[in-house]
C-alpha cells in the first residue's frame, strides 16, 4: 500500500500565479522587467541580485493559495489576506514589513495621465501589502489609482531598488493625486471668493457645501495616513538602519504639509460660507425692509379707500362731483404722515 501523501506535496490544481495580476523583477539598477505570471511559479520570486513585486487580486479565491507559498512570515500572510479596512503599519523583529494603506478607487477607462484629480464619484479602497528585502507582495480587492499610477511609472521607466522604494513610490502617487485635488479645490475657491467679494452670489453656497465636502474626503484618509505614520515611528526607534525609517520619516513629512493645505483649504471655505450666509442675510433684510415700508405706506390708504367703500349714508364728500379726487388725496396724505412718523422714530432709515 502506498504511504499517503502530504498535503504540501499535491500538485497544484493551477498553472502559474493565479490571482496574480502582474509581477515584476527588478535587477540591482532598480529597472522593472515584467513577467508572465500565468507562466511563473514560486519558485519565479526567488532569483540573486533582484526583487519582484507581486501584486495579487484578492477578489480571485485563488490568490489565498498562491499567498500561502510564498517566502512571508505568518503575521505578515494575514495581514496580505486579511479584510480589515484601517490603516496600519507593522515592522516585525525579522524585517518582514506589512499593512494597509489606502488608496483611491480606479474607474477603468480613466486615463491617470490627464485625468489628475479626484472626480465626485472616487470612492476608497486599501492596499494590504507585505514586504521582506527581495519581495514585496500588494493585495487588493478593487482597482487602485496609485497601484496602477506606480505600474505605469515603472513600466515607463521609474526606478525602484528596493521593496521599499516601491511602497513609497505607491503612497507617493497617493500623495500626488491628493496634492492636484487640492490645487484644483484652491482654483475653484479663489473663484467664488472672487465673486464674494463682488457681491455677485448666486450659487455659491452650494458650490461651496460641495467643495467642502471634497475637502473632507481628502483630509480623512490623510489624517489616518499620518497618524499611523507617526505612531510607527514613535514605536521603532531603535532600527534606524533600517530603509523603512527614512521612508516614513519623507512621508510623513509630506504628508503633514498636504494635510496643513487641506485644512487651509477647509477653513477658508468655512469662512466663505459664512460671509455668503451674512451677505445673503444682509440682503434678506434690505428686502424685507423694502417690504415693510410699502406695506405701512399701503396700509392708510388702505384704510380711507375701506371707509369710503362703506355704503352707509353721511360718508363725507358722496354728493361732490370732486369726492374722488379729495378721497385720493387723503389716502396720499396718510401716507405721507406715515413716511414723516416713520422717519422721524429713525424706522425707515435702512442700516
């Protein structure tokens, strides 16, 4: 009888890396060579003086199996897999780095080379990755702006020499979008101060509540970004030799200033809107004291055109043939002494 067979030991059902989406070796100048990933095993990650970058699609089933095999610690393999969406930063005492980041939504069709902003309808999504010195290992379950933004450039060129090299390459096209989102938020503000200030409102409260909101979809993920940036090196002081540490430290540092942009940007609109919401005030009132002054100019007139439409006997002037004319004038009259009353109480003087 045949001794059975270990598990590890089966052939695998799958040719290639399924779930791969594409991988890269990378020789000693930082230069990207591409590779067939339906083609390539494990074995494929392993090769001297180069490290590869394998990014998998963690909504194909398979790709759990494909991370299983490769060289990660365990820590590291669950965070590649895990579902978590917050972000996170681990530095283990192997030098196997791992976490998540997030990233803007890629809509397929959207050409990044033109299209450098955010649009309204950009959602988020998280890139797990894991890392050791010769690989780094990206995960994720939708298209990803800054993965692709990161593929395209070392695909045109861009060098990386190192796994680290290339995470921050990822989070600095993150950076990238987050700073020409913001350009183009202070194009668009400096716009409707314009017309603020020349007194020509039209819709600018909602162009300003929807620039706002645009801030805060920026200035979320920014804050997560830093925080655990900040907290990472707080926790690992004592690897200063370590590559990921002056990474951080660039990012971070970029990071601060974006986040100090955005919130420039939140502020000036929060003081746009409140000076829209005055000026619109300002000019509910002028309108409403326009309103008053007809109406209690109206009201006397009102009142002698009621008491001379009565039909009763003995109303004054009935029989006179220049009745109406005195009656219009009376009822000009009242008005007038209203006019005189009011001002001289200060009411009809507008502020």
């Amino acid at each position: 009888m045949a001794p059975p067979v270990e598990p590890d030991a089966l052939p695998s059902p799958f040719a290639g890396l399924p779930g791969a989406l594409w991988l890269y070796r990378f020789d000693a100048a930082g230069r990207a060579h591409v590779l067939d990933a339906t083609q390539c095993g494990i074995d494929a990650v392993h090769a001297p003086d180069h490290w590869h970058w394998l990014h998998l699609d963690l909504s194909d089933a398979r790709s759990a199996q494909v991370a299983a095999k490769l060289p990660l610690p365990d820590d590291a393999r669950a965070t590649l897999l895990s579902p978590d969406s917050h972000v996170n930063l681990q530095l283990d005492e192997d030098e196997a780095v791992h976490g998540a980041f997030v990233d803007w939504a890629h809509q397929r069709g959207v050409d990044l080379a033109v299209e450098g902003q955010l649009r309204g309808d950009d959602g988020i999504g998280w890139l797990h990755f894991a890392l050791t010195p010769d690989l780094l290992v990206t995960a994720r379950r939708q298209a990803l702006r800054s993965v692709e933004a990161a593929r395209r450039a070392v695909g045109a060129g861009t060098r990386a020499d190192s796994p680290v090299r290339m995470l921050e390459l990822i989070a600095g096209r993150f950076a990238d979008t987050v700073e020409r989102s913001g350009d183009g938020l202070s194009v668009r503000l400096d716009r409707i101060e314009d017309r603020v200030l020349a007194d020509s409102i039209g819709e600018e409260r909602r162009d300003l509540a929807q620039l706002r909101h645009q801030t805060v979809r920026l200035h979320r993920p920014l804050t997560a970004m830093r925080r655990v940036l900040k907290q990472f090196e707080q926790r690992h002081p004592a690897y200063p030799e370590h590559e990921l540490l002056p990474a951080v430290a660039r990012l971070n540092q970029r990071f601060d200033d974006l986040d100090g942009d955005v919130a420039t940007l939140q502020e000036r609109a929060r003081l746009l809107q409140d000076e829209v919401a005055a000026k619109l005030a300002e000019r509910t009132n002028r309108h409403l004291y326009v309103l008053s002054m007809v109406t209690a100019l109206l009201l006397p007139p009102s009142l002698v055109a009621g008491l001379f439409g009565m039909n009763l006997p003995g109303l004054p002037f009935a029989h006179s043939t220049h009745g109406l004319a005195f009656a219009l004038l009376l009822g000009v009259a009242s008005s007038v002494v209203v006019y005189l009353a009011l001002r001289r109480m200060g009411v009809s003087r507008s502020t």
